[in-house]
C-alpha cells in the first residue's frame, strides 16, 4: 500500500502504485510518488517554481528513510535542482552522511549527475515580485506565535509512506518550505522524527503545516513511538499534536500515521476554512480520506 497527503495524492499513489504491484520495493515507490509531486507545474509548495525566499530564491527541503536500516538521507536548503527526495536518496545509499544543505548539498548532487537548473518560473518570480515591491519584512520576524499570535502564510509538504510485499516501510517527504523565509532557513521536511519517520517493527508517519514549530517536538517520532506501546495511528498522531498545542502554539499543521498491519490514520489542527485530507492506494483500490480538524 501507499500513502500520500494533499491534494495531489492521487497522482503521486498513482507513480508509486505500478513499483509495489510489480514486487519492487517501497524505497523506489516512495521516491516515484515525491518526484511526481515534486515536478508538478502548477504545484506551488513542493518543488520548483514556488514559495520564494526573501531574496526571490525557491529552495528545496526533503528526506527518505528506509525502514530496514533505519538509514535515512536529506537535504536542506538545496538550490538549483528540482528533484530533491533523489538527491536525499543519494545522500542515504551513496555516503555514510544523513543530511547535506545549500550550495554543498547542490555540488554533491550535480556530482551524482542530477542537473543543475534554476527553480524559478513565472509564478514564483511574480509572488515574490508583488511581495518585494511592499517593502514588507518577512513574518519570519515576527514573534512566537503562542497564545493566538498571527499564523504564517499556509504552506504544503508532500509526504509518502509505503508497505511493499516484504512488508519493508519507507518514508519520505519534499517542500520547497514557507514563503519568504529568511535565506538559508530549513524547515522539518529533511529532519528524521520531524517531517517523517518510519520503524520497520512499527509503522510511519508524516507531517505537513508549520515546520518551525512542529520540528521542535519531533512528531512523527513521537506519533511511532505511541504506535510501538499500542496506540492507534490516529490516536498517536492526536497526541503528538497534543504535546505542541499544550506548549501554547497557534499554527496549522497536521499528521498522518500508518502502522506496518496497515491501518492508517490522521489528524489536523488549524486550516480553518481549507481541506486536508490523504489518499491510500492498496490493491486495486483508491481511496481519499478527508480530515476533520482537532
């Protein structure tokens, strides 16, 4: 099985389906459904052509882990090229390291031969555009956002989690982060416990919404580590947005959880007024999961 969150599940279950029907791993399918998302031109929160830095930047943030090994390989902050959740897989099978950032995760990858391309296109050059010419600071300045403080601009992480016929798991997630961020900013996606984690014995778990806040806490550590003492995936993933709300943080954000017997589950905070849900692909049938929120 597999699972994707967002609106574009759909269509990333759909890349990563053929890989698991044919026997190949959950590795590969989880990287098939992030590049899916991940090259989308119309997709402004992953990948390229969205969510510019204060500079006009686009920026990519992105891990994978692979349940087996618990090895996992990220990159934050990378620049210049477009499939990042390949490049953190690079990272992972290709060095003893687990995360590279910035212009030196960009030099390891074109090394390993990916291309080096500009991740601007004309929708991100005209958010960044309109933003620039108000002459605003970025909300990145602004203070902690306890106690009803105003939330960031919403923003998208694509997150995939797959079961293969060894009943081997794999977890990954990609964003190009939050818009008008401060140069050189990394979000959750490319933390292991943050913006994804997966234990072979356990299950995974994915994140999506205010990385600032939610990597503090590490919830999708905290979401597999209820599953391991039995809860289920939706009550494990309640309480590890639980633990940051009783912090006083007012954000928006969401979990989802799989264990490795295959039930799933999710849970949402904030977004009012906007739609979050999932979609699970297992044998021949598709589903979508809409969530309500906490």
């Amino acid at each position: 099985m597999v699972i994707t969150n967002w609106q574009f599940a759909a269509g990333a279950n759909n890349a990563a389906w053929p890989i698991l029907d044919s026997g190949g791993t959950a590795l590969d399918a989880v990287e098939a459904a992030i590049n899916h998302v991940e090259l989308l031109t119309d997709e402004f929160y992953v990948g390229y052509g969205g969510s510019p830095n204060t500079l006009g930047e686009t920026t990519l943030d992105a891990m994978i882990m692979w349940g087996p090994s618990h090895d996992a390989g990220a990159v934050g902050c990378l620049k210049r090229v477009k499939k990042a959740v390949s490049v953190a897989r690079h990272v992972m099978e290709r060095t003893q390291h687990t995360l590279l950032v910035g212009d030196d995760a960009t030099r390891f990858a074109v090394e390993m031969g990916f291309v080096e391309t500009s991740l601007t296109n004309g929708a991100s050059l005209k958010a960044w555009t309109e933003w620039a010419v108000k002459n605003e600071k970025s909300d990145a300045w602004q203070p902690e956002r306890r106690g009803g403080g105003q939330k960031p601009e919403g923003h998208d992480t694509v997150g995939s989690m797959a079961i293969d016929r060894q009943g081997n798991i794999c977890v990954g997630c990609s964003t190009n982060g939050r818009t008008f961020k401060l140069p050189g900013r990394v979000g959750d996606s490319p933390i292991a416990g943050a913006g994804a984690y997966c234990d072979n014995d356990v299950g995974a778990a994915i994140a999506t919404g205010d990385g600032d806040v939610m990597m503090r806490f590490l919830p999708t550590y905290h979401t597999v580590e209820l599953m391991r003492q039995g809860a289920s995936p939706e009550e494990a993933a309640r309480e590890a947005i639980r633990r940051i709300t009783g912090k006083g943080y007012n954000f928006d954000g969401a979990i989802v959880a799989l264990n490795k017997n295959g039930q799933h589950g999710s849970v949402r905070i904030g977004w009012e007024g906007e739609e979050f849900g999932y979609g699970v692909q297992r044998g021949g049938e598709s589903n979508q999961f809409s969530v309500e929120a906490m």
